[in-house]
C-alpha cells in the first residue's frame, strides 16, 4: 500500500460532539481488501490504528491521533428471508429505515441513533426497550491481528446493558464488517418502554392503520420526534446535538451498594427511580446528576450539559480537555453525594 493514499484530517470534523485535532493519517477504506491492507501496511510500519465509524459516540484528544484513522465505509444490505445482513458503513438510521420499507419489524425502536451499522454491537446500542444483541444472529470480522475473518454468533459476543466484548476484552481487537439482525416479516411493533408508549396512547391510533407496516412505521415516527424533543437527533442546526449522545451509562449497582444508596437518599429525603436487574440494582444517571444540582444547560469553560436531556454533555465552544474536565466535575459531585461512580459511555480514543 502506498501512504500517499492516505490524507490527514481534523477528527473534530469526523465526530458529531466535534471535538478532536487531527489526525496524522486518514484513510476511507470501501472494501474488505482495503481493510486488509491498511492493517498490514499499519502493522509493517508501527502505526498504530484506530477504528472510525460515524463518530457519534467517540472522543479524541485535542493533540489528534498520531496514526491512521481508519474508516469503515463497507456498503451494502442483503435480505435472506428474515435475516437481513448490512455492511458495517451502512448509515444506521438509513438502515433501519430500509427494513421497516421491506415490511420488517424489530428496529423501530431503534431509529434515529447516530453512526454506522458496524459500530452498534460494539455497546450493544439500545434505546425505548430494545438492544441490538437481542436481534443480532451473527457478526463477521476482521481480525486485527492476523488479518483473518472471524464470525461470532450472538452468545460469543458477550453482549450486556451498553457493552460488548468489542468494547470490553476484545475492545481494538477486531473490525466488525457485517451484522445479521433477525427481524419479522410483516410483524407488529414492539412498544415495551413506558415513555414511548405513554406517547403513542397520547399521539397516534395505532388500531386505526391498516397493518403491521403502517404500525411499525408510526412507532419510527414517534420515536424520531421524541428523539428530535430531547436534542437525540445530530442535526447541524441544533446546537444540543453537537454530543456524544449520553455522557453516561446508567450505574448497575451490587445489592449491598445499592443499600448505601438507598439510605444516602433516605438522609436526603429523595426518593430515586431504579429498576431490577438481574440481582442488581439500575439506577438512572440523568436522575443522580439532577439530584446533585446539575440544570440542564449547565456550562462550564464552554462545556456544557444539554438545554434537553441531563446526561448529554455539548461542545458549546470547547477542547476535548474542557468536556473531560466536565465530566469528572460531574463525576466527582455525584460520588460525593451519593457515593455513586458514574462511567462514561463514549470512547476515549487511544493508540494501538
Ligand atoms: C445525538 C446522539 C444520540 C445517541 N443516542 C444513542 C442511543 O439512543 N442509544 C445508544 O446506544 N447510543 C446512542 N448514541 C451513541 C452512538 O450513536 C452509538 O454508540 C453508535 O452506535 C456509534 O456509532 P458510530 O458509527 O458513530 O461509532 P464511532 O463513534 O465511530 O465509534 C464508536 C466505537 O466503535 C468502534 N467502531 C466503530 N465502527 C467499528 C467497526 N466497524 N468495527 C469495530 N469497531 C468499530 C470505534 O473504534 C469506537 O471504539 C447517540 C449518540 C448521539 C450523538
């Protein structure tokens, strides 16, 4: 491979929160091959390789990335009954759209996200009740280091709230080429999530369509104006958008911390929203940051907490190191009041 195909670029363009200063080589890749062949390049020269989707949920430093930023631009959707495979460049929301067009339920809930089909097993991308690892039939893969193709099935992909093992023990290790969802032909609406269907009962008579289609089409267009409310959709003229999304997984918390928990808001008179999980506790980051005196539309050194949603930080006029300066400010408040540690949920871009 020759490096003159490779340009630069200012990452703070790739990226939707528009943070990041440049990086030393930038390459779209269209093809497996491409991959392949910048990995091998990368690896014969030391250079280290990050992977590059939309940008919507990573954050890279105001230094840049000294090495290639690779972008997965894989095109393509193939439909084989009710398994529905996309390329990993695929727009996601384009994606979700085509399928519900072709008469397939399951992703509705899902529309409106960010980034590339490719990047949404990496946190197991969730929203309105529904995960992407409970559709999910397989994976296939490039091996970053042997340059193989590797295919996992759903249960080797290590898929919980937000997390994945390409995000976890696998995190770098692999570039997810095709994702295979199984979906429903002709099937109805999943409307689990009480938000969603709180909205629904209020704005749309479901009954009154005519079929699945139409339902499941419906409950898209819900979901994007709910979404487009809270400042959830990227669009250039909404200032709120200019994030990653939400700042923060919301904290899953062992029987015996989540007593310590409870009676920190017993002393504080609060009564938190939480839900069962597992043998655990979930309890709502945007509710523990509220409760800890942070407004939406909080700034600080032009880094500030959305007009809309409490958990989306925004580039009002930052650098990389101001939002992260925000968010352990955050962090350290919410532990300090209710001895909580909250996890940010976008990447923070390193070498390798
Ligand atoms: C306004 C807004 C709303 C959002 N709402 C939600 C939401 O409701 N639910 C939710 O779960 N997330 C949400 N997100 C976060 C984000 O959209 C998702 O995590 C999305 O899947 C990221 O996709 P991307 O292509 O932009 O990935 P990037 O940001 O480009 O990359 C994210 C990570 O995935 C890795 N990666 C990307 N592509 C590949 C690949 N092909 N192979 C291997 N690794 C790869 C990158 O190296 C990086 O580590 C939101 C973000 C924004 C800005």
């Amino acid at each position: 491979m020759n490096i003159s195909k490779f340009g630069t670029k200012r990452l703070s363009e790739t990226t939707t929160i528009r943070l990041g200063g440049a990086a030393k080589y930038f390459i779209e890749c269209n093809s497996e091959e491409e991959i392949i062949q910048t990995l091998k390049y990368a690896s014969d020269n030391n250079i280290s390789v990050f992977v590059l989707g939309g940008g919507s949920n990573v954050i890279f430093s105001d230094e840049g990335f000294d090495g290639i930023v690779l972008k997965v631009n894989l095109k393509g959707i193939e439909f084989n009954d009710d398994i529905v495979t996309v390329k990993a460049g695929e727009d996601w929301d384009e994606f979700v759209r085509t399928t519900i067009e072709n008469d397939f339920a399951g992703l509705e809930c899902l529309s409106g996200i960010p980034g590339t089909a490719g990047a949404t097993p990496v946190q197991n991308v969730g929203a309105y009740g529904v995960e992407v690892g409970n559709l999910i039939t397989g994976i296939s893969a490039i091996d970053r280091g042997t340059f193989e193709k590797v295919v996992f099935s759903p249960e080797e992909c290590g898929f919980s709230y937000r997390n994945s093992r390409f995000k976890g023990a696998d995190k770098y290790k692999y570039i997810i080429t095709d994702v295979s969802f199984r979906l429903v032909k002709s099937g109805e609406p999943i409307i689990k999530y009480p938000e969603l269907a709180r909205y629904i009962g209020t704005h749309i008579d479901l009954k009154s369509l005519n079929n699945g289609k139409e339902r499941v089409l419906a409950v898209r267009e819900a979901v994007l104006k709910i979404r487009i409310g809270k400042s959830m959709i990227v669009d250039e003229n909404d200032p709120d958008s200019h994030s990653c999304g939400s700042f923060f997984t919301n904290p899953v918390l062992k029987p015996a911390d989540f007593d310590a928990f409870l009676s920190k808001c017993v002393q504080k008179n609060l009564k938190p929203p939480y839900f069962k999980d597992g043998q655990n506790y979930k309890v709502s980051a945007a509710w523990l940051i509220e409760n800890s005196g942070f407004v939406k539309g909080f700034s600080l050194n032009g880094a500030g907490i959305s007009n809309k949603h409490s958990l989306a930080l925004v580039n009002r006029g930052c650098s990389t190191k101001d939002i992260l300066q925000l968010a352990e400010h955050i962090k350290k408040t919410v532990s300090d009041n209710f001895g909580v540690t909250l996890e940010i949920e976008p990447i923070l871009a390193a070498y390798r």
